[in-house]
C-alpha cells in the first residue's frame, strides 16, 4: 500500500499506460480513416501501392512507437506549491497548477481503463474549459493514493490562505444568522400562466424550429425521401402561392411558439418556489422532475434581468442569476427566476450586496457608431441586397414595400437601442443598461471581474472611442464603443480594485 | 476628476501605460514570418499539384497567393511592434493588434495556472510561450509568445510564484 506517492522526482504513469494511449490515439485516427475507407469503399483502394491491411498494420506500428513516446514524455511531480506535468511529444507542454487552485480531484474509468485496471485521474481547476488536465493511466493504488494527496495539499492551501477570510466570515454570520431563510417568490397555478404567456415566445420558437429542423435533417432519409416525389411537384405551385401561405405560415408558427413557451414554463416551473437564506439562493420547482437547486452567494458572478413587452404590461422581470463553475458558461449553470416584481429584485440585491449604492455613480455613454453599425448591418446591408434581388428579377414595385418597412423600423430600434445603451459606475459594482424591446440590466461586482481586455478597431480610434470587455468566470459582458481616455481611467481603476480585493470570488 | 467620491485619488492609480510593454524578441517576427510563409508555401505546393496534374492555370493561383502573401508579410512587419507584454507585481498584461488595439490584463490573484509550451518551429528559433489561465473563459486566457527559453520559463515561474502568494 503507497500512503504518501513520492512526488519530488518526476513520476510516470502505469507501463500499462502505454496500451492506453495506444488505444485513444488508435481511436482518434480511426475516425479519420473511417471516412476515407468509407468513401473509397469498393473499390480497389491503394496509396503509394499499399492496400488496406498493410496501411493498417503501418498506422498502428506508428501509433505504437508513438504511444510509447507519449507515455515516457508524460511525467507529473512536485516543485514547491505546485503540481507539474510534463508531456507532449512532439510539442512540450509544461502544466503547473498551484494546490490553492485545485478544486476537486475525480478519478474516472473507461471500458479500456476498466479491463486493464487502470484509473484516469482529472485535476479541476475552475480554469477555462480547454484546459483539462489529465494523468490516464495510473494504477488503482497509485490513483488513490494521488488523489488524496492531492486533495489533502489543496486543503492545507486553502485553509492557510482563507484563515482571515474565515474568521471575518464567521463574526459576520452571526449578525446574519437571526434572520431565517424567506420565501421571496411562490408561483401557483394562475401565475404560472402568466409567466408561461409572457415568455418571449419568437426565442422559444425559434429554439423549437432548431431543434426540429435538427432531427428532420438528421433522418431526412428517412423521413423526407418516401414524399420527395410529391414535393417537388407541389413546389412549383407552392412558390407562386406563398404569399397567400405567408400569413397562415406566421400564424401557425406563433400559435407553436406560445403552446412551446407555456408547456416549457409549466414543466419547469410547477409549483416553483424561490428563497433567499444567509447562505444564498435555493429554489425548488418541475412538475415531472422536482429540482431543487442552491446556489451560495460565492459562488454567484453578477445578476442580469430583462423584461420583455409582455412582461411589461404584467409587471414582471426575470432574472439570471449567472454563475462559475468548472464545466463554465453552459445553460445548465445560469439560473433564470421568472415572475419577479421590481422590488423584490432590489430586496435580493441589497440583501446580497450591501454596499451597492455606495460611492457616486460615473456615468458612460456609447458612441453614436454604436447605432449606425447596427444600421449598416441589419438595415442597409440587406435591404441592399433584397433591392438588387428584385431588380434583377424585375418583381412589381409592391415588393418593396416591406422592404421599406424594415428598413424604417430597424432604423428606429437601432436608434432606441443606442440611446439605451449606458453603464454606470460607482465605488464597487459595474451596471450596463441595453435594450429597447426588451431592456437589459446587468450588474456586475467589481470584485468578480476575472480579467479585462480594451479593444479597439481602426473606427473606434479614429473617433477616439473604445470597447470594454469584462471576463468573469460565468462569462464576459462587452461594453461597447465608449470614450476612450475615461474607458482606460476605468480599466486602471477596476485592476486596482480587483488586485486590492479579498473577497472570496468563488 | 472622475471617482472623486472614492478614498483614493484616480491620479495616484498606478497607470497600465504603453512605455510599460517590453517589446518581443526580434527572432519573434522572423518566426511568424517563416510560419506565415511555410503556410503558403505549402498552399502553393498544392495548387502547383493541382496545375502540374490537372488543368489549372499557374497565375490563377499564383498571384492571389503572392498577393496574399505579401499583405501578410507587411502586416507582420507593421504589427510586431504593438506586440508586447508587461508584468507588473499585480498582473500581467499583453497587448496586439494592428487593425485592432487588443490589450488584455489578467489581475495575478486570479490566475488559475500557468503553461510553458514551446513548439517545433519555436524550438528552431529558440523561442518559446508562457500561457496564463483565468477562470474568466478560453477567449479570455493570455498568450505570451515570442519569449527565449529561459525567459520564458523565467516568466512562467515569476507568475506562478507570484500568483500563489496573492490570495
């Protein structure tokens, strides 16, 4: 039994490792070769006069000698406050991971893995998504041994490093602690259809038509070739008769979009119920599956609510609570609470931010380029093309008309949604307001900003404006086309309050 | 004055400014040159099969890919310079870009690890590249290329150490 790996020198993997490897490389070059086998099928298929079995027996003689070297090039150890690894063949890459980072330790098996005995280890590190790290091929022992050194190390890290942070922590929820966890939002049955009804049904529409036309396309043998016959005929009639059909073809596709939206909102939102406690955020809804979900204040990045012409006329908003997390930025780790009135968004946010509204606000607003790229894009680029379109194919003069009518309304939209268009700053927290439609609110903590970028195109410099791009660990926002000399004021500014915080952002 | 409510002073905020970058090894430029160029080269000895072979006629590729070789070579020449990286005690920061200004700064309390890599073409030059990674997503993660060897595994070193003593 190895209780303590020794870790100082460079170790490698299982030798057994190597039929590992062997394999995954073997895999990888399999699914390229599949399609060239695939498209020469038949055929008398030879390269440099070699035929299938010979090449076979070539990749895989390469591939061995490759795995070998892969496997004695992966070596991992330990330098001072880190965990390294080494690898690569062809490229050498240096991985050093501080312990502090590491977030968890999981092991994981394949059928390879499992027949040969061997456990994957993978090293979390809340880092970007590409970035994973990997030792495949360690021995059951070894593997168990590793991980709970390493998990070990991490928590000697993270208490040393927090211990102040704890304290303070400790003193503050006491305070905290006399209030117990309260109901915010209960959403029954007539409120929930409510909710389902102002939805923003073009978006659940939208996301319906993909993901039919995905299967449709997928099993297109299937399901489209036994009518091809009787489409095209009908084709030739259905062109001419479109604009008879276009009215009715809207109309179904609305009809779809609400039923969509109301059956999503009541399987996901039956009975749902929101509370804010001193450790954060839980909620519990589903009519087929009941999730309940918790979300501690930590680990919430920033809050982004919307509210959409319908939601309007309800008085209702709906907000995303964005988080981090290792998988990082997809849907299952964005939590979107519906059905909230104003004030009770502002009673979370104060509750979670107390010092929200402190220090003076400095107010930002977007370049009027903003909105005429918005036109030149959306308005003048395909109202341009349409026009030559009809031109070409000498369409009656009443074909422009809804040209126009885009045109015009696109024109106004952008304007409004320029105007819209502005961020405010104050001591601690960053708020951006966007939106004409559908208004937009995101306010984000100063202290969360994981790092910043400036960028600025040959427009922008010309008139001295500039792009602001904060990137937190549940994702970037884009502030988009503001004055330049105050954008780099504010950058200095943010690095200082990122580098001086010690608040825990996750 | 701007944050003028605040207890610090914006004046007295230490300053990202553009005297601050270092700039690349020169062999950094020679490096992207030879890669853009092998590139081509090898674009072109494709299409010259395809001439040799077929029935294509030689200018038809030839002069897109000389033009596009050349903008490539004067877009190198011209960029290199606004190619440069600055580390500071509390962050690290690079910036590119000739068409587009990109500066990008990654605060070292939320570094979450850091890479040295060095790639074949990178081994002929004796140049290598130190990569900072953040929480805040792969697009936002820093590339630091066109570093020596032991400068880069200086580097590498540098952030990590500092990196591990913030927080």
């Amino acid at each position: 039994m190895i209780n303590q790996p020794d870790l100082n020198a460079p170790q490698r993997q299982a030798p057994l490792g190597v039929a590992v490897l062997f394999i995954q490389n073997l895999r990888k070059a399999l699914n390229i070769f599949v399609a060239v086998v695939f498209v020469n099928f038949g055929s008398d298929f030879r390269i440099l006069g070699l035929g299938y079995l010979e090449l076979a027996y070539l990749i895989s003689a390469f591939f061995l000698v490759f795995s070998y070297l892969q496997y004695r090039r992966f070596t991992f150890y330990i330098r001072g406050d880190n965990f390294i690894i080494e690898k690569g063949v062809l490229k050498q890459d240096k991985i050093s991971v501080p312990f502090a980072r590491i977030q968890t330790v999981n092991s994981k098996q394949n059928i390879i893995q499992q027949l040969l005995g061997l456990v994957g280890l993978k090293i979390d590190t809340a880092g970007s998504v590409q970035q994973e790290i990997n030792i495949p091929a360690l021995s059951k022992k070894y593997a168990i041994a590793l991980q709970d050194y390493l998990m070990e190390k991490r928590f000697e890290q993270k208490q040393h490093l927090d211990e102040e942070f704890e304290n303070a922590e400790e003193e503050q929820k006491e305070e905290l602690r006399e209030e117990k966890s309260q109901l915010l939002l209960k959403i029954g049955f007539p409120m929930l259809l409510k909710v389902g009804l102002s939805q923003n049904h073009l978006r659940s529409g939208l996301i319906l038509f993909a993901i039919v036309n995905g299967y449709v396309w997928q099993y297109e043998e299937y399901l489209l070739r036994p009518i091809e016959p009787y489409l095209e005929e009908t084709a030739a009639s259905f062109v001419s008769s479109w604009l008879l059909l276009l009215p009715f073809a809207v109309l179904v596709f609305l009809v779809i979009s609400v039923l969509s939206s109301l059956v999503s909102t009541i399987l996901r939102y039956f009975n749902f119920k929101f509370y804010l406690s001193e450790q954060g955020l839980s909620m519990e809804s589903g009519l087929l599956a009941r999730i309940t979900y918790q979300v501690p204040f930590s680990k919430i990045q920033y809050f982004k609510w919307e509210q959409n012409p319908l939601q309007a006329w309800l008085g209702y908003r709906s907000l995303r609570v964005k988080q981090a997390g290792a998988e990082a930025l997809n849907d299952k780790k964005l939590i979107s609470i519906p059905g909230l009135k104003a004030r009770q968004i502002v009673f979370l946010l104060n509750q979670q931010y107390q010092d929200r509204r402190q220090g003076k606000y400095t107010h930002y607003d977007a370049h009027v380029l903003l909105r005429n790229q918005i036109v030149f894009w959306l308005a003048v680029l395909p109202s341009m093309v349409a026009i030559i379109i009809f031109i070409i194919q000498d369409f009656p003069w009443f074909f422009y008309l809804p040209v126009a009518l885009y045109f015009g309304s696109i024109l106004l939209w952008a304007h409004k949604y320029w105007q819209s268009y502005r961020l405010r700053v104050n001591e601690n927290y960053l708020e951006l307001y966007k939106g004409y439609l559908i208004p937009k609110r995101i306010l984000i903590p100063a202290y969360k900003i994981q790092n910043l970028s400036v960028n600025q195109s040959f427009l922008q410099a010309q008139r001295g404006i500039s792009t602001l791009v904060l990137h937190t660990a549940a994702g970037s926002e884009r502030l988009r086309h503001l004055p330049h000399d105050r954008i780099l004021e504010l950058y200095n500014y943010l690095l200082y309050k990122v580098e001086k915080s010690e608040g825990n952002w996750m | 004055m701007l944050f003028e409510n605040l207890k610090i002073d914006p004046q007295e905020l230490p300053l990202l400014e553009a005297r601050d970058f270092s700039v690349l090894e020169e062999d950094y430029l020679y490096y992207r040159i030879s890669g853009r160029m092998l590139f081509f080269l090898f674009a072109a000895g494709m299409a010259s099969l395809f001439s040799l072979f077929g029935k294509l006629y030689f200018w038809y590729w030839l002069g897109p890919i000389l033009a596009l070789a050349l903008i490539s070579l004067i877009y190198e020449l011209l960029s290199f310079k606004r190619r440069g990286f600055c580390l500071r005690e509390q962050d690290v920061s690079y910036r590119s870009g000739l068409l587009i200004h990109r500066i990008t700064t990654i605060p070292l309390n939320r570094v979450q690890h850091c890479e040295y890599s060095q790639g074949p073409l990178g081994r002929l030059f004796d140049l290598a590249q130190v990569k900072v990674y953040t929480a805040g997503g792969s697009t936002s993660d820093l590339s630091i290329k066109g570093l020596r060897r032991e400068s880069a595994i200086k580097l590498r070193d540098q952030i990590t150490k500092l990196a591990s003593s913030h927080d």
